[in-house]
C-alpha cells in the first residue's frame, strides 16, 4: 500500500493512501491550491487517482480543503455529527458514514475497504480509519484523540500505522499555554495523545513484523521529533523490539 503523507500538524493534516488503481485521502486540512501542488509534487493525479476523501473531524486543520472534492467530483465521507460543521461541498458528494448495531458499517471502494471506528476528540462524532486492500495490508489512521480505548486498539491492528504524537507531557506542563488549553490538551475526552500513550498503545499493537509507523501532528511547541520517536522506541525496545531491524519508524 502506498502512503504519502501530505501534510500533518496544526496547520494542516491530509494523508493519501494507494493500492492498485484505488487511492483515498483521509482528511484534507490545506486550501485547495496547496493540496494540488502537493500532489502534483508526489505525482498523483487528482481527477484520476482520487476515488473519495474520508474525513477524520470538521476542525479547519482537517477539511478546510474540501473544495478539492467538489472541483474533481470526489465523495467526501464523513459521520452525521461531522457533517453539521462541514461546508463548502456539494449536496450530491456528501457521503454520511452509517452505523449498524453501534459499529461503523465499512465502505468498499475498489481494491481498498475502509473501516470506520470511534475517536474522543472535541467535536461530536470523530472518528479514525483502517484500511485494507486486496494484498493483506492494513493502515490505521489516528489523529486527535485523547486516548486509544480497547475498541480502537483493536481495530488499529495492522501492519502501517499514522498515528498523532502530539506533546511530550514535560513540555507541555513547563511551557508557555494557559492552564485551560493545557487541561483541554490532556482531557482523555477531547484532547490530544502524548508521546506516552502513543507508545503505550504501540507497545500493545507492533508484533515486529516488519511494521511501518509514521507519527505525525506533532505540536511545534510542545514536542520534537526526536522525543516522540525516543517514546516510542524506547516503549518497543521493552518487548526486544529495534527500530529498522523489526518495524520502521518515521517522525513527519
């Protein structure tokens, strides 16, 4: 499966993943002239590799690209309570993801299925995605939540995994945020992963098969790259588990 991760962060998150001639975005969190010549820049063509966008949540970093969609007519999926703080795509791309027995029903596009589950994030039904195509691959997508339950661990079970590491926990309580945005940071409710619970639930998940892990929506002013990777690491080698030899870890 291919990844290209075309941007992460607090000024923009959008993740474009491939198998065979299927292609997805999740979330597209930069204005539209900026995604195109993202992808322009990665050799994907938009109006031919781009069969639906699938949303994560309707904060700004994360959907105030959408015109994309409507200018080259791709679905756009999304859950009931994300779609109420959506705009800017037309009626007929708005795709709502659907529940049977409290689960998220999966959507079949081409040679990718894609799995719905809960996240606990500041809005009112934020979700994450795993992706499965015909060869055996499966990518977690996990942005913005304030922590991994046991349903979302199993199904971020895989073999690729984009997961948000946002702060380092010493740095966030020593640097410069007023005492709300830091509870609201931690809130296990509507806030965000530490370095810590990422690698807490990457301890649980990475089997040393070979992984790829990407770690991404790091705060410029609350983390680094080589902290996160640091936590993770350091979690994985616990379970005798070494970087480029066992899984493969990159920082974006």
């Amino acid at each position: 499966m291919k990844v290209e991760i075309l941007a992460t962060g607090s000024d923009g998150n959008c993740i474009f993943l491939q198998s065979g001639s299927t292609g997805i975005l999740i979330d597209a969190g930069k204005w539209k002239r900026d995604l195109e010549k993202k992808l322009l820049a990665r050799g994907i063509n938009a109006a031919t590799d781009i069969q639906a966008v699938f949303i994560t949540h309707s904060h700004s970093d994360h959907v105030k690209g959408l015109t994309l969609a409507s200018k080259y007519r791709m679905p756009v999926y999304a859950t009931h309570g994300e779609w109420q703080k959506i705009s800017g795509v037309d009626g007929e791309l708005r795709q709502v993801l659907e529940t049977t027995y409290s689960k998220y029903d999966t959507i079949e596009l081409g040679s990718l299925c894609v799995h719905p589950f809960q996240t606990h994030h500041n809005t009112l039904e934020p979700v994450g995605y795993a992706v499965e195509d015909d060869s055996g691959n499966r990518a977690c997508v996990v942005f913005d939540t304030g922590h991994i339950d046991s349903d979302m661990l199993e199904m971020m079970e895989g073999n690729i995994y984009i997961i948000e590491a946002n702060h380092d926990l010493d740095m966030l309580e020593n640097g410069p945020y007023d005492a709300y945005l830091k509870d609201r940071i931690t809130d296990p409710h509507r806030g965000h992963l530490s370095n810590d619970q990422t690698a807490a639930a990457l301890q649980e998940l990475i089997k040393g098969k070979g992984e790829r892990i990407y770690l991404t929506h790091l705060s410029s002013n609350n983390n680094t790259p080589e902290l996160a990777s640091q936590a993770v690491r350091m979690a994985l080698f616990e379970k005798k588990l070494i970087n480029k030899r066992d899984y493969h870890l990159e920082v974006v």
